[in-house]
C-alpha cells in the first residue's frame, strides 16, 4: 500500500515538471506584464546661469575744459557760479578793458582817416590821368613838347604809386584794429559749449596772467562710460551692442541703465592683454553725473 502511495506521487511530480517550462512565461505575463518604453523625446541642455561680467569706469562726457584766461588782465566782473547752466558764448566773467577799448577806438580812427587819404590820392589820381591824356592829344598835335608829355606821364604813375602805397597802409590799419578787436574778445570770458559750471578758480579785482585757469565748464550730455574689458571679449562686444550699466553707490541695484557702444579698441594693449570700450548711456539718465563711478554688466549683451 505504502509503495502505491509513492509511485502515484512520484507519477504527478513528473507531470508537473514536464509541463512548467511551457506555462511559466504566460504566468508571468499574466502576474507581471512587462511596462511599455517611453517614447524617445530630443533633449536639450538646460543652459547654465548666465555670468555677470563687471567692468568699473567712470562717468564721462565728450565735451569738458578748464577755460583759460587769453592774455594778462584784471578780474572786473564775474557772472557766473558753480552750478550754473550755461550756453555757449554765454559770459561768464570780464577783464578790465579800458585799455584795450582806447586803443582799438584809436585805431579805428586811423583807419577812417586813411580811407579819406586813399580817396584823396585816388581823385588825384585821376587829374592826372586826365592830364596825360590831354597832354598825349597835343603831343599829337605838335603843339607841346615831348618833355611836357614826359612829364605828364610820369606824374600820372607817381600819383598811381601813391595810391597803391595808401591802400597798403589802408590794410595795415585794418589789421590792427582786427587785432586790438580779437584782444578785446579776450577780455570776455565765455562759455565754450551748452553746459554746466563745474568750478570757479577767480574772484573779482583778482589779477590774471595769461593760460591760468578761470573756470572749469562741463557737459552734461551725452553721458559715456569708458571701460577695459579682457581680450576675449574682443570679438563678443562691438559697436552697436547694449550693455547695462548701474553706478557704483546706487541705492537700487537692480535698477539698470542702458547704454550702446559706440567704440571698441581696434588693438589690444599687449601688457595687459585688455581692449577698451566705450559706451553712450540711452534713455533716462536721471540721477547720474559726469564723474561717478559705474559698473558695465556684460550680462546684458544683446
């Protein structure tokens, strides 16, 4: 009994094991069913944060002197301030030029005077003109003689020498009272462009000799920034890109100011392997001045 009992159960064990290999795939079908692969989607590279490049410089603008005194003088007036907004030929201060004002009018009354002498010695010149021809007619006619005729003709081109001497003297004198009236400008100190007064260096009664400084006038606009930047920026930035711009002591920096290059260095300069740059702010320029110091953001480039 006992052997039957195993002979049956060795008979269903082989069964089984005869019968697993083709029913063991679609169990685990059926129990696990394989995930389906995703569709393939292109990747892109998520781009890196963007470096913010600063280049400090100052604040400058194209026009901006120290007006100079033009010839020795005395301080009679000043007419301007620091701060003052001023046009050019606008004036700004004025010498002593009692002297210079006698002397031109001297000179102008030479001139009037030597302008009635040329007409003078032009009338006369034409007497004698009218002399010689006379007297050509009657040497002609055989009633003079050739000395007479002579002496005619060479008065007629004395006189004529004359007037050439006198309309000389006539531009001479022009001349020096062309001269004495630049000396006269020069004793009134103006303004050479649409600005600002930056400074004043003179006080009234103060005596000046030529070249020392009077006041120093400034522009206000356009505003520009003048920057070095490494070499290789050289073919990044060009004339034409915006760039940003934010003063060194802003209260807001986050606030930008826009700017375009209107200049970059055809040349690198070899010791320290940088190019220079410069940059005209557009736009609202409010709260910025000729002289801060500003950062350019190459971050900004566009």
């Amino acid at each position: 009994m006992m052997k039957a009992v195993v002979a049956c159960a060795l008979l269903i064990v082989g069964v089984a094991c005869s019968s697993s290999p083709s029913e063991g795939p679609a169990t685990v079908s059926a129990a696990e069913p394989a995930p389906q692969a995703a569709p393939t989607q292109p990747s892109h590279a998520s781009p890196g944060p963007q470096v913010d490049f600063v280049a400090s410089g100052p604040i400058i603008v194209e026009d901006q002197v120290d007006v100079a005194a033009q010839r020795d003088g005395l301080i009679s007036e000043v007419l301007a301030e620091p701060g003052t907004a001023v046009r050019k030929g606008q004036l700004l201060a004025k010498m002593d030029d009692r002297q210079i004002s006698a002397d031109l009018e001297a000179a102008r009354a030479k001139t009037r005077s030597t302008e009635a002498d040329l007409k003078n010695w032009q009338a006369e010149a034409k007497v004698l003109q009218a002399d010689y021809e006379r007297a050509q007619k009657l040497w002609d006619a055989q009633i003079i003689p050739k000395e007479e005729l002579d002496h005619a003709k060479y008065k007629a081109e004395s006189d004529e020498w004359d007037v050439k001497r006198v309309s000389e003297l006539l531009a001479n004198s022009k001349e020096v009272e062309r001269s004495l009236e630049l000396e006269l400008e020069k004793t009134r100190i103006t303004a050479p462009f649409n600005g600002v007064v930056a400074r004043r260096y003179i006080r009234m009664g103060q005596s000046v000799t030529k070249n020392d400084r009077l006041f120093w006038v400034t522009a206000t606009a356009p505003l520009r920034i003048r920057v070095t930047l490494p070499e290789r920026f050289l073919g990044r930035v060009k004339r034409g890109t915006m760039v940003g711009i934010t003063p060194a002591e802003a209260a807001d920096p986050a606030h930008r100011y826009r700017a375009r290059v209107i200049q970059v260095s055809p040349v690198v300069d070899p010791s320290s392997d940088t190019i220079e740059i410069l940059a005209e702010l557009s736009g609202d320029t409010a709260g910025l001045r000729p002289g801060m110091r500003a950062d350019l953001h190459l971050s900004d480039v566009r």
